[in-house]
C-alpha cells in the first residue's frame, strides 16, 4: 500500500467535520502558496509600473513649463529692453536740447558781448578800462557734433568801490543775458581797486568774439 492510500484511508476515519476543515485548510494552504508565488509579485510590478508612470508624468509636465518658458523667450524681441530705454535717452536729449537751444536765443551773441560791455562801460567817466580780452572759445560738450561753445570775456578795469558797484548794476540791468564766471576785486591804493570780470555767452560757431 503506497503513501496516498494510507493517507486516503486516514482521511475516511476522520469524522465529517474533520473531512471539511482539512479540506478548507488545504485549500487556504494553496490559495496562501499561490498567492505568495504568483500574485504578490504581480501587485509589486503593478505598482513600480504606476510609479514610474507617475514620475514619467511629472517629468512630462515639467518638461512642457520649459518649453513654454523657451518659446515665451523665442517669441519675445531680446532687445526689446534696450530699445525702449534707448527711446527714452531719445527723448531726454531732445528735451534737454530745446531746453538749451530756448536758454542760448536768451543770450547776447558772442558778435556783441565785447561791444555790449564796452557800451555800458561808456556810461560812467569814472572807471578806467585797463583791458578787455576774448579769450579762447570752448566746447561745452566735447564730441563729433561740435554743438554750443563757451565764448568767455575777460575785463579788467581801475576805479572806486562804488562806481563798480554802478558799473555791475547797469550790466545786471541789461535786456539781454550773459553768464558769469568769475569777479575779482583788489585794493591797489585807497579808494583805487583794480577790478577783473570773466563773464561768458553761448554760441554755435567757435569763431572768437570781435573786440
């Protein structure tokens, strides 16, 4: 008699419900075995593979901002930027050089400032004209384009105290405008100072002034 007959007949002298319950644990036993060998590793594959599609995914999207990124980039004018902040550098200087072109038409031309100072100067007998220069014009905003010159004039006069303070007022008075740059007043013996105006006008032509 073999092994599965023994055990055949053993199964026989069990009662019915011994018969039931080794049958259902044999069957959890192979549905345990089975379970363990065929569809654990399944579930495992099934869930790595969500996994990586998961990340596949995130990976995709992230992939579609940078595009999007690169094509807002590609689709924008690089210098974009630089033109608008070279139009308003643009505009600046046109507005500077009204404003300038407005404060030289102002001004007395570089032709009649030795004259206008030499006229006013005639008015009073009592300060001596020693000497009155032009000197060398310059460029107010060195450059290809030459632009406006500084036309400067140096007057040197002899007299007293008060007939200069007269003499500056009637300059002052003047319909026209000048600019100036310097005053220099020394005592030589009292009441007599010697007296140095640097005073100076715009112009367009760097040509010394006449006088």
């Amino acid at each position: 008699m073999n092994g599965w007959q023994q055990l055949n007949d053993r199964f026989d002298l069990l009662t019915r419900r011994e018969q039931i319950l080794i049958l259902i644990s044999g069957w959890v036993a192979l549905l345990f075995v089975g379970f363990v060998v065929v569809i654990e590793p399944t579930m495992k594959d099934v869930t790595s593979v969500k996994r990586q599609l998961v990340s596949a995914a995130n990976e995709l999207v992230s992939s579609d901002n940078q595009i999007a990124v690169i094509n807002r980039k590609l689709n924008s004018d690089p210098n974009n930027d630089v033109d608008k902040k070279i139009e308003r550098l643009e505009q600046q200087t046109d507005s500077l050089n009204e404003q300038l072109t407005d404060r030289v038409a102002s001004l007395v031309t570089p032709i009649q400032m030795s004259g206008l100072m030499e006229e006013v100067l005639r008015r009073t007998t009592r300060l001596k004209l020693v000497s009155l220069e032009s000197q060398a014009p310059v460029q107010l905003i060195n450059g290809d384009d030459e632009g406006y010159y500084i036309h400067p004039v140096q007057l040197t006069l002899r007299g007293r105290y008060f007939d200069v303070v007269n003499y500056l007022e009637q300059l002052e008075a003047l319909p026209v405008k000048y600019y100036w740059r310097s005053f220099s007043y020394q005592v030589d013996k009292y009441p007599w100072a010697d007296i140095t105006l640097n005073v100076y006008t715009l112009g367009e032509s760097k040509d010394f002034i006449g006088g």
